[in-house]
C-alpha cells in the first residue's frame, strides 16, 4: 500500500511538471485580419505575440504563401516590466480609409497593470503615440494576470472623421469604461455599464 502511494505521488509530481511547462510554453497570442481596399484587393494580417515578454512579429499572405515583415514592435511596448504569461495582450487593427491611405494600428497593454500605448506604422517603422490611457483606466485596483482587459477600434467614417475607442474592463470587478479620442487626448464617457453587468 505504501508504495502505490508513493507512486501516485509520482505520478502527481510529473503530471504537475509536465502541465508547468507546457504552460510555460503556451504563451502565444494571435489577433487576424481579413479586409479589402478600395481597389477591391484582399488582405489577410496575422498579428502574433508573446504574452509573456511582448514580442511579436506580422505577418500577410502574398502570392500563395505567408510573408513576416522586417519591421515589429519594440519587445517591451508597453514600457512596464513583464514577466508572467497573459500579461501582455495586443489588439491589431489594420484598414484603408475612404482615400486610400493604410493604416496600421497596435494597441497593446499589461492585464496586471492596466498600462497601455498605441502604435502607428509610418514610414516603414512603428511610432508610439504620445498621448495614452491613465495606467488605472477603470479606476479599481488590479494586480493579477488577466485582470484588466481592453478592446480596441479605429476607422473613419464615409464623411472621412477618424474614430479611435477603446472599451476596457476588470475581469475580476466586472467594472468598465468607454474612452474616445478628440482634440489630442483620451475622454472617458459619462455612461458606463453597471459595475456588475450580469446581476
């Protein structure tokens, strides 16, 4: 009898191990577009990341195969340290507007932390831009992997007026807020979901 027990402890043991590294392993993320121009052109955009350090890399199909840019992000985008997997989380967005012009957007923030930056590609590099969220966007605390996540959108309107939003909410409070972009900063809406929206 003693030594089954040690063997299903052995068991355990590995089965634990096995599962913390391929957890350690399991750290990438992806975010896929699929859109036309005005020309009636197709693209397809497959955003990759790792959560854990925040590399990443994108890459669009061309002529029957996949194709990586030579250009990425910086490793650290989101200028915070980093260092468990889910941490780092991205949104891609990638479209024309009604003249033509191209547009790529990164959105990537800390789900523990809740700092966030956009990106702008231009002139064949990435920009940061200068004005981003507060750190503390849905004004709770947060402090775990996973807890503050964001969602977010740009495009224009057929009269040519740029959007820019972003939705971002506590996983664990259930508490949200709404921010747009107008005269070079972030506002935060005045209407806001109930802090526990599914009571």
């Amino acid at each position: 009898m003693k030594n089954h027990k040690i063997i299903f402890a052995l068991f355990v043991v590995f089965f634990s191990c096995t599962l913390h590294v391929f957890a350690q392993k399991s750290s990438i993320s992806m975010d896929y577009k699929e859109y036309y121009n005005t020309r009636g052109e197709q693209y397809r955009i497959v955003f990759v990341w790792d959560t854990k350090t925040g590399k990443s890399a994108r890459y669009y199909y061309n002529k029957s195969k996949w194709h990586k840019s030579e250009v990425a992000l910086p490793n650290n985008p989101t200028g915070d340290t980093s260092n468990q997997i889910g941490e780092i989380m991205m949104n891609y967005n990638e479209y024309y507007n009604t003249t033509g012009q191209q547009y790529r957007i990164v959105y990537v923030w800390n789900t523990r932390t809740g700092k966030s930056a956009r990106y702008y590609y231009n002139q064949n590099k990435w920009h940061k831009s200068e004005v981003s969220l507060p750190d503390n966007p849905t004004d709770d605390t947060s402090n775990q992997v996973g807890e503050i996540m964001m969602n977010y959108s740009e495009y224009y309107n057929p009269r040519g007026q740029q959007y820019r939003i972003v939705y971002v909410w506590n996983t664990k409070t259930g508490k949200s807020a709404r921010y747009y972009y107008n005269q070079n900063k972030w506002h935060k809406s005045e209407v806001a979901l109930p802090d526990k929206p599914l009571n």
